[in-house]
C-alpha cells in the first residue's frame, strides 16, 4: 500500500526547480517528486535508442489503426506514463 510523506522546509529555489518540471511534464508536484525520488533511489535504467524504438513499435502495434486517440492519451497521462 502506497505510503503519504510530507515534507517540510522545502528550500525554495527546489520547490521552485519542481514546480517547473512538474509543469513541463504534465504532473502534479506530487507525481514529479515521486519519479524524482525514484529516479535517484532506485536508479534510473538508461534505455539505448534501439530498445526505445522497439517499445515505441511495440505500443503502436497494440493500439487501433497504429494512432493514439484522445481516450487512450487520457488513460496514459491517469497511468503516469505520458
């Protein structure tokens, strides 16, 4: 079961620096400092460009007609995954 954390004395150029990329990503500040937590925790798995394209295929291949259509980005951007 997922655990709450709330953090205090947040200096402000961070929070700042995680507002931003929280709003270049599409995220909530909460959802940007869990992919930064588990970026630096659990070590972010650098992908080659060749797996990054077979995943792309990969996903283009399961959806109808190879396009992304509104509800299937909605459904992405609800799993954390746009």
């Amino acid at each position: 079961m997922p655990t709450t954390l709330t953090l205090k004395n947040i200096p402000d150029d961070v929070y700042e620096r995680l507002k931003a990329a929280a709003a270049a990503h599409h995220r909530s500040l909460n959802g940007e400092a869990i992919v930064c937590l588990e970026t630096v925790l659990l070590g972010a798995r650098k992908i080659s460009p060749q797996e990054r394209i077979a995943r792309a295929r990969v996903l283009r291949a399961s959806l109808r007609n190879g396009e992304l259509s509104a509800e299937d980005i909605d459904k992405f951007k609800r799993e954390g995954r746009l």
